[in-house]
C-alpha cells in the first residue's frame, strides 16, 4: 500500500504502432477478470527497454483510488498496421500481488522448522481458498473491508509475538471506522475470532493486533451494526429505444459503499431470454461519466443492454435499456456532376471548373434506417475527408442532397475526388471515386492589331476593309468571338455586333475582317474578342479605334537644308506642357538626313537647330526616335 510496482517489457522484431498495458484482477475462484487500469502507447521502438510504473490506483475523475489487495495480472500486446491489415504480436502477461497488510517483527522472529520465509498471500472478498471460511463468515454475520490475508508457511509461529498491521481506505468506511476488526480464522472449529488487544490507528488508517501462529486474518465488521447501502446502478446514454451503432459510449454511474464491480449484458429483443457478457469487468465505481465502449459488430436490430452493480458483501442492483442498433453501412449515394463540365467521349476524365457542382444523393436503405447524417468528400486521397453542405432533400424518395465544388486552390491537372454517406449513428459507406480534370485557367485573347499600345495616328483607320490580328488559345478552346459596337452611347451599333466567330485557335494570325463601309465614318468604336473554352473559362481583350480621316490641325516645314525646312523628318515629340519656361509648348522634330534636331513653337515656327554634322564629338548623326521629358 502506497507504493508502486516496475512494469517492464520489449517489443522485438519490428516498431509497434501501438503498445497496450491493461492491469486486471483476477478472481481466483472462477478466473473472472476485473480491469482496473489501461495504457496505451504509440510508435514504440524495437529491441529498445521500456517500462510502466503503477502506483496500485485507479484514477476516477482525476481523483486516485487504490486498487482493492489481491492477485493481478499485466496483460501487454503489441500490433503494427501492414497497409489495413492489424497483425498483434502474442499476448505476454505476469503476476502483480497488491497487499494492504504487513508484520512488524522488529522484536521477534519466525519460527519454522521448514526455514521458510514469511509469505502473504491476498484474497479478494468475493475468493477464498477454502469454502468454509465463506460459509462461517455468513453464518457469522461479517463482512470483510478489503481482503483475506493467508499467512504462509503452516505451522510457523512467532515467538514473542509480532504485530500484523492492516490498512484500510478511510473514505470505504467513513462512519463505521470504530466498528473495523481483525479477525482470526480458528481451523478447529471453522469460525472467525476477534483477535484481542487490537488498536484502531485512525491517522495512518489501519489496525494493529499481537499475533503469534500464522492463518487467516481479515480486517471485519459485523453486518448487524453497520447500515451498507445498496449499489447504484444507472444508465443515463443512450436513452431508451434510441438508434445506436458500431460502438457505444455507455453513459451512467456504478458506484456504492465497500464497491465490489460492474459488469455488462446484452440480450436480443426487448425481454431477453438469454444474456451475454461483455467484456471487461471493471473494479472501480464510476459516477455520471463513461463506463464502457460497447462494440457491437455483428448485431442488428433491438437489443437490450444490462448494467449489474455489485457491492463486497453480495449485494447487487442492476438496470437496462433497449436499444435499436444499426450496423449496415449506407450503399446508395450517387452523384451527378453538373454544369459547366465537357466530356470529349473518348475515356478521358470530364473537365469541371470550381464552379460546377458535384451533387450528391443519398438515402438509408437499410433493415435498421438511421437515416443519412451527411455525406463528405476528399479530393486526391481518401483519408482527409469533408463534411459537404446539404442543399435539399427529393421529396419523393427522401433522399438527402448534398452539394460540394472543388476549391480553386487545387491546381489545373486530373484530380480524384472521394466520396461516401455517413448515417446517424456513425456508419460509413464504402467510398467510390471519380477522376476529373481541373481546369480554372482562362484563355488567352489578346489582339495584336489594332492594339492597346496604339497611340496617335496609329488608332485612325480610313480603309475599307481592315483585318483584325490577334491570338486565342486554351488546352480546352471552344471558340472565340470578334465583336464590334459604337463607343458613345447612343451611337449605333448600341450592342455589341459580331465581325466573325470560329471553333478555331489562332495565334498571330486574322480573327477576321471588318468590312467598314457600313459604318458610320468620323466616329469612336470598340473591337473585342471574347474567348471561351470548354467549360465556360473566358477572356475578352478590347481595344478601341476612330474610323475616319484624320484631322489635320498644322502643317509646316518645306524640303530643303535650310532652318525649317526638311530632309525626311522622322520623329516628333511634344513638350509635356503647353505653358512655361524653356521648351514647354514647343515641338522638336528628327531631321534624318540633315543629321539634326529642330525646335519649333507649336504654331509651326521655327526656334532653332541643333547638333547638326560634324567631325565634333557627341553630334548627331542620322536622328531617328526622339522624346521629352
């Protein structure tokens, strides 16, 4: 009592994904196995030593108990998963004696003509080793606190006498503490005799007699001055006739005074005729928290569930609930992807955008119907999945729909999308699939004449016919259309009018051709491709034109060498301001083949020249491209 005991082991041969530790009782008479304590550990490494210390408690909401004195087994087992498939290495186990009883000898010495040692060998109150200890301790009307204690070897004796010391739980035997006694099982006559000049030790909780011969002893009270409540047996989830499925967390309280076990049944139909238990026993009281995890693969149908409470005197108390239990997995959910999607025919996977809608139907068409929860999806694996938004319900079949779009985080290329039914109590449809291929990318429209680059002059046309040079592709093209309308509103065309539409990818090449003797001259319009793909992915570059002659606003200059006059003028360039100092409002203008800049206001009147040829450095020679800054 109050100390711990070492657990060792080694998992050999490959790393285990889970190492179980469980700590039961065992019921010597009948073997029944009772869990107390349970550990689990995740990704141990082979051939490396481990170990588990157990300090003998029992936690209960945070709040340690120590175990009842007897016989313990540790049961370890290793498992590995090999691609879905468990594979459990073989179960090791080992004796653990939990004992709440010790002798002070300090002033004496064990007499045995064998030369033996001193053995403690501990009895739960539901064992004995010899049945006429039950027999008299009912005749007699007693009830052991905690445990039998035979004291080994026979016929060893102390001599003068030793103390035997037994430890009690103060919180068992709160308000009865002064009616504990230690009795003697006296072997000549088959009765429990109180063993004189005990002392009750009530700060270290346990009782102290002088013994002499080693045999039974137990710490006792009598029945007749000590009021033990009955045990308490509740279940409070699942409720009464509600829908339950694969494992069942079991709700409730098992508790009472001198708390012996609870145990589980379940039996077919409402009124069982026949119970069958399940396993573990537990030997720790629980209140309004879980009890057990009910697994139940393999039924169907109604059931009923029955919790029995068992006190260390023999008292019991027990309740029940019927359940409903649904274990068949949906099968019915189908799906139907909706638009915009392209199927070429040929086996490839169906081209969908972010926007088209995967709608999915399901329906609970099992014996026991649960009804559908939800369906969800997993792009590109079948482990990572989502919960998909219900849209509507069929009002002829009761279907559920459910609607799911792929995020257009996922990149353009083929994608398998994952996808199952969920019912109400947690059963899952066996997940189907289909690959499509992602496609958010817009086409490329662009027009390469005229252009949005087009400055000046360069927006003017004034022919009758003009064609139109661009460029449209996509992996997935469907077709592009050359539209044209007028800019100002109220100017006709008011809508856009098609110049030429096709099915056909063009790149540097005519869109078609704008026939401009119908329209309106000296006027603003808008020319624009719209390109689409397949699945509806569209681009539109515009760019705007004047049909007409352009105006002219001044003319000057004259063929020649002389200042203001010419030999092919090649660029102008403008002030940036029409006002101010130094070269605001002028005109600068490229004279190639005179090998100079000439300067003009913007009337047309020459201001100067410079730069012009010669051997000198930084002059001119041929100026092309001119501008200002």
């Amino acid at each position: 009592l109050g100390e711990h005991t070492t657990i060792h082991y080694t998992v050999r041969n490959h790393t285990a994904d889970t190492v179980s530790v469980g700590i039961y009782r065992i019921r010597r008479t009948d073997g029944a196995q009772f869990l107390f304590k349970e550990y689990s550990f995740n990704n141990v490494q082979k051939n490396v030593p481990q170990e588990v210390v157990w300090n003998g408690t029992v936690y209960i909401d945070s709040y340690p108990l120590p175990v009842l004195p007897g016989l313990y087994v540790c049961r370890i087992n290793a498992a590995r998963n090999l691609t879905g498939e468990i594979e459990t290495a073989t179960e090791k186990s080992g004796e653990i004696r939990v004992i709440w009883a010790g002798i002070d000898s300090e002033s004496t010495s064990l007499e045995n003509p064998g030369n033996a040692n001193l053995f403690i060998e501990p009895y739960g109150p539901d064992e004995s080793p010899d049945t006429a200890i039950i027999f008299a301790m009912n005749v007699q009307g007693l009830a052991p606190v905690n445990a039998i204690y035979d004291l080994q070897p026979d016929g060893a004796f102390y001599d003068p006498p030793a103390i035997l010391i037994i430890y009690y739980d103060p919180q068992e035997v709160a308000g009865f503490e002064d009616k504990l006694k230690i009795f003697k099982f006296d072997t000549e006559i088959n009765e429990w005799v109180e063993v004189p000049d005990q002392i009750l030790d009530m700060v270290n909780h346990c009782l102290k007699v002088p013994i002499s011969h080693l045999s039974y002893y137990s710490l006792m009270f009598a029945k007749s001055e000590v009021n033990i409540s009955p045990p308490i047996a509740q279940i409070t989830y699942p409720a009464q006739m509600s829908l339950a499925g694969r494992n069942i967390e079991v709700k409730g309280t098992a508790k009472g005074m001198l708390f012996g076990s609870y145990r589980f049944e379940y039996g077919a139909g409402a009124f069982p005729d026949t119970w069958t238990l399940i396993e573990p026993v537990y030997g720790y009281p629980v209140e309004s928290s879980t009890l057990t995890i009910w697994n139940t693969t393999g039924l169907e149908g109604i059931y009923t569930l029955r919790l029995t409470v068992a006190n260390r005197i023999g008292d019991t108390a027990s309740t029940q609930v019927t359940i409903i239990i649904d274990n068949t997995n949906p099968t019915t959910t189908t799906l139907t992807i909706g638009e915009p999607k392209y199927n070429y025919g040929n086996g490839t996977p169906v081209v969908v955008t972010s926007h088209t809608p995967f709608v999915f139907s399901s329906l609970d068409t099992g014996a026991v119907q649960s009804g559908i929860a939800w369906v969800e999806c997993s792009v590109d694996n079948d482990t990572s999945w989502i919960i998909v938004t219900q849209t509507g319900e069929d009002t002829i079949t009761g279907a559920r729909i459910f609607t799911f779009s792929i995020p257009d985080t996922y990149p353009d290329c083929q994608h398998t999308v994952y996808y199952r039914g969920v019912d109400n109590v947690g059963n899952c449809e066996d997940s189907r699939s289909v690959t499509i291929t992602l496609d958010n990318s817009k086409p490329v429209a662009l027009l390469l004449y005229p252009s949005k680059e087009d400055k000046g002059i360069c927006k003017v046309i004034n022919s009758n016919t003009m064609s139109i040079i661009g460029t449209t592709t996509d992996i997935h093209f469907s077709r592009y259309s050359l539209q044209l309308k007028a800019m100002k509103d109220g100017e006709t065309p008011t809508g856009w009018i098609v110049i030429n539409e096709a099915e056909l990818q063009k790149e540097t090449q005519s869109l078609g051709v704008w026939t401009t003797a119908q329209f309106t001259k000296s006027r603003w319009y808008y020319i624009r491709i719209v390109s689409s793909d397949k699945v509806n992915n569209t681009s539109i570059d515009t760019v705007s034109i004047f049909l007409g002659d352009p105006e002219v606003k001044l003319v000057f200059g004259s063929h020649g060498n002389d200042n203001g006059e010419f030999k092919e003028p090649y660029g102008i360039a403008f002030s940036p301001t029409q006002t101010g100092s130094d070269n605001s409002g002028c005109i600068f203008v490229t004279d190639n083949k005179n090998d100079r800049v000439q300067k003009f206001d913007m009337n047309g009147n020459f201001l100067l020249s410079f730069n012009g040829r010669s051997e000198e450095s930084h002059k001119l020679k041929k100026p092309s491209g001119i501008a200002v800054t």
